[in-house]
C-alpha cells in the first residue's frame, strides 16, 4: 500500500505540472480571450490531443500494476494451498497410524489370547504387519514435519 501511495502522489504530481504546461502553452498562444469558434476547436485538438495518450499510458501503467498484484496474490495463494494440503495430508495420516495401533493392539491381544492354537500365530503375523506399515507411516510423517519446518515455522507440532 505504501507503493501505491507513493505512485498515485507521483502521478497527481504529474497531472498537475501537466496541468501547468497546458495553461501556460493555452496563454502564450491565447493571450486573449477569442470569440472565434476555431480558436476554440483548435485549442479543444490540442488539448485532446496531448491528454488522449497520456490517459492511455497511465491505463497502461495501471493495468501493468495490476497483473503485479494479482502475481503476488496467485503466488502466495499457491503456497497456502500446498501448506494447507500438507498438514491435510499429516492428518490423514495421523488418524491411519492411530487405526494401525488399534488394530495392532487387538491383533497382539488375539495373538495373546490363542498362543496354541491355530489363529495365534496369523493374529501375531497381522500384528507385526500392522506395525511395520504403522512405523512407516510415522517416518513419513516425520518428513513431512521436516519439510514444513524448512519452509515455515510449525506452530503447536
């Protein structure tokens, strides 16, 4: 916003000593009020025609001005969205190791609860699955509060 301050001082700086020039051409070439209407159409070409560029390069200045802004926007929008899928992503994960522990927990309880018998041994290899693939899904959440770090300071980790 202080650009934009500084800029639309500048530009009002602009318009006034353009504003000047044109008065003071306007009393050299008319020193004296004329009742003639070409005169005036005269004048009315010259004062048209100077402003009708100027306006049209400050359009210009404005829209240059605008696709700038709207960069930024898009850019920092861009990096919310990818920290907003980031910690989505963390959660999902989070809530799959937390089913991994219940159901590692019930299939070591199974495999407590049957140690002789035949589905001991399947319930103990199901809890060891249950606890690798938890293992893994805890390293990679892991790298994903890595990342975030790197790239931002994680708050309430």
């Amino acid at each position: 916003m202080k650009n934009l301050n500084r800029i639309l001082v500048l530009l009002g700086a602009f318009a006034g000593l353009y504003l000047a020039v044109l008065l003071i051409a306007f009393f050299r070439v008319f020193t004296e009020a004329s009742d003639d209407i070409s005169h005036w159409a005269n004048f009315g070409d010259f004062l048209g025609g100077s402003t009708g560029p100027l306006f049209g390069l400050f359009s210009l200045f404005a829209i240059l001005y605008t696709i700038g802004i709207q960069t930024k926007e898009v850019s920092r929008s861009s990096r919310e969205q990818s920290t907003a899928n980031s910690y989505s992503r963390m959660n999902a994960i989070t809530a799959l190791i937390a089913h991994y522990k219940e159901q590692e927990a019930l299939a070591s309880a199974c495999a407590k609860r049957f140690q002789e018998q035949d589905p001991g041994p399947q319930a103990e290899a199901e809890a060891a699955g249950y606890r690798r693939r938890r293992r893994k899904l805890e390293y990679e959440l892991e790298r994903y509060y890595g990342e975030l770090a790197g790239s931002q300071t994680v708050v309430g980790r």
